[in-house]
C-alpha cells in the first residue's frame, strides 16, 4: 500500500476540454487487464516533454523526440499512444520499427499523419513490442474515447504500482479559469533524470509551443526530477505538457503574472504526481524528504541530498526504524563535494537536532530519533553552511519487499 497515498476518486478527476482519452485490455502482457491508452487531442492542442537521459533509451522515446521536432513544420500533435507490460527497450531496430508501426496504425484510424502520434511503452526491457495486440487493440480504445476517463486512463498505464496514480486542479487566472489534471505511473527504476516512469499533464489555457518547451522543462526540475526510489534511471521515462487551447487563457509570455501563476500551478501538480510515485515506490513503508541548506549551489544541494537519499544503508535504516544516523553524515562526507567542510555540518530528523557542528548534538537523544524515526513521514534536514541555495529531494526507504518485487518482476 502507498504511504499516506489515498486512491484517488475518480470524480474529482475533471475534465479538461480539448483532450479525451479511451483504454482497451489488448493483452499486451497479460490478459484481463487495462493496458492501452489513447488520448485524442484537440486540433488546438500544443505538446512539450522532456525524456530520459538514460543513452539507452527505448524506441517510443526516440520516436517521441523526432516527431515533436517536426512539430515545426506544421503538423500539430494529435494523439498520445501508451502500452504497459512491455517497454520496447533494448530492441534495436526492430523495436522502432514496431513504435512506427503502433503511429501508423493511429494515425489511420484518426486521419493524421503518423508523425502527428507519440507512442510511450512501459514495462519488460529486451523484448519485442507485441505490436499485433496493440494494433488490434486501438479500436477499442478509440471506442472508449471520453474526456471524464481520467482514472481509467491511470490505471492503463500501471506496471508494478499498486493504485493509479492522478490529481487535478481548478485555478484562476487573469479571471479565467484553467481546469488541469494529470496522471503518472511508477513504483521502481526510478531515478528521473531529465523512471520506467511516465507521466502527463493537460490544461486547457492556450500556450505557443516556446513557452510550453519552458514550462515542461521547469516543472520537471522541481518535480520529477527530484525523486528517487532507487536510483535506476529508466530508458523510458516521459513527462508530457499538453496545453489543449480549449480554454478561455492565452498566454503568449514568460514574463507575465499569468505565466508565472500558471506555472506554479502546474509545479504543484506535477509535484503531487511525483510524490504520488515516491509514496508506492516498490516495498516502500516511508516518505521521507532529504532538504539540504545553505549550500554553494543548487546542484551540489541536490548531489548530497541523493546521496542520502540513495545510500541503501540509509534507506535500511528508515525501513528498521533504527536512528543509526552516522549513516546519514557517511553519505553526506561521500557525495563528492570535495572542499566541504564537515565541522560546520548540522543535521536534523523533523524537529530532532542530532548533530552539531560535524558531531553528534550533545542534547541529542537516541530516543528522540527513534521517535521520529517510526514515522511513516520523515523531513532529513542538512544545513552546510556554505551559502544560500537550498534543494529538496523525495525518496522512500528500502524494504524486504523491494527485493522480492524485483526478483519476481518477470514471472
């Protein structure tokens, strides 16, 4: 079960104008089960993402990225294609000619061109995408098409999550109200670096695709690209932007008030979205924050908050309830700063302060961390005094579960 994650109601998923999105049980890996999904755009529509940085990463993405740069020369968008149950990963050529065979199957089903299609799979590495199954499959899901099947559409694209994962927003604008909502999959091989993770977000204000291309790329920075549940990144990690047009907001500038309020707004989702993946990480039972302060830099923030938040010993710990709290500063002294000076080091578990000046805190009680410690939320505060930047990143602990998911993963 997902740690302080409720499932979310599929009520309170709104509709987004100018986008509908239908599912099919295509048995891609496993009979019985929703597994395609389909989301039909408006002609309106503008699409931005930012993709795995994996060197290996899978055909879908590939093709992904080629078919937004020929965004430019006029053919918009106009469907999403995603399979779980098989990634198309480590395919070669093959694996791509079989994501452009899914885009050319769409695209005659829907009167484009299948450069206007992006297709996204999840699941198995190294093996061949059944493209006969997602093909046969499509009819259906274009049979489902409806823009309320937004719970139905986070539960197409889970692999080993244990709920569907989607939230939505309402907010005012410039007086104009924009409805946004988004979902996202992802429970291991998560460290976004921009995990098999996926996620896609639709609002109906209207956005050029220069400024949607900075929107994506700023959400993604404070959101998934601050997660980790163990590291790994995925060769198939997407995170999809689409501004539907459908709405009564046009922004045509980033530096307007609207732009900047509907940036923070889609930060916040996309951060719930992401928290939502850390809270079902694999075997997870805690959400823990790893806030790190008063460094030189934001990227050496986060360079030693990852490596706290990574350390298995440190994860082992959490998941044990154990305060064994040298591992934190262990991780903290390896995580490749090299003038860091660990005499001005002070580190707090919530509201604990357990150590003091690069020592244990001489008022520090190992009761105290234990408290904390058996919380199913913890913040890990590091304070470096070095500066004035400060990043934040989420992670989970590390369980038995985790293991036994991943050695069963393929069975």
């Amino acid at each position: 079960m997902a740690v302080n994650s409720p499932i979310p109601v599929p009520s309170d998923l709104k509709a987004v104008a100018g986008i509908e999105l239908g599912y099919a049980e295509a048995g891609v890996r496993k009979a019985n089960r929703k597994d395609l999904l389909v989301l039909k755009l408006a002609p309106t529509a503008t699409v931005a993402g930012v993709f795995t940085k994996n060197r290996f990463c899978a055909a879908p993405v590939q093709v992904c990225k080629t078919h937004l740069e020929q965004v430019k020369d006029g053919a918009p968008i106009r469907a999403l294609v995603i399979n779980t149950g098989n990634a198309n990963a480590g395919t070669g050529e093959e694996g791509l000619k079989r994501a452009n065979a899914t885009c050319e199957a769409l695209a005659g089903l829907l009167g484009c061109a299948p450069s206007q299609i992006l297709p996204f799979s999840t699941g198995v590495i190294l093996e061949p995408l059944p493209v006969d199954r997602i093909v046969a499959g499509l009819p259906q899901a274009i049979g489902n098409l409806r823009a309320d099947n937004w719970f139905n559409a986070a539960e197409s694209i889970m692999t080993t999550d244990t709920q569907p994962k989607a939230a939505s927003r309402t907010v005012t604008i410039g007086g104009k109200q924009v409805v946004m909502t988004g979902i996202s999959k992802g429970a291991g091989m998560i460290k976004p670096n921009m995990a098999t993770m996926l996620g896609f977000l639709a609002f109906d204000a209207k956005l050029p695709q220069s400024l949607l291309n900075q929107l994506v790329k700023d959400a993604a920075d404070h959101s998934f690209n601050c997660i980790t549940i163990d590291g790994d990144t995925s060769t198939n990690d997407s995170f999809m932007l689409i501004a539907t047009g459908a709405g009564e907001l046009e922004i045509t500038s980033a530096d307007s008030a609207e732009y900047k309020q509907l940036a923070a707004a889609v930060t916040d989702l996309s951060q719930n979205l992401a928290h939502q993946i850390v809270r079902d990480g694999e075997g997870a039972t805690k959400f823990i924050e790893v806030a790190v302060e008063d460094g030189k830099s934001v990227e050496e923030c986060r360079q030693i908050a990852y490596s706290i938040g990574h350390s298995p010993l440190v994860k082992t710990a959490f998941f044990a309830s154990d305060p064994n709290l040298g591992r934190i500063l262990a991780a903290i002294g390896y995580a490749g700063v090299d003038d860091l000076d660990v005499s001005k080091i002070n580190l707090w578990l919530d509201d604990v302060w357990v150590a003091k000046d690069g020592g244990r805190n001489p008022d520090y009680r190992e009761e105290d961390g234990q408290r904390v410690m058996k919380k199913a939320e913890i913040v890990v505060r590091v304070k470096l005094a070095r500066g004035n930047a400060k990043a934040s990143i989420w992670t989970c602990d590390l369980s038995h579960d985790y293991v036994s998911i991943n050695a069963d993963y393929r069975s």
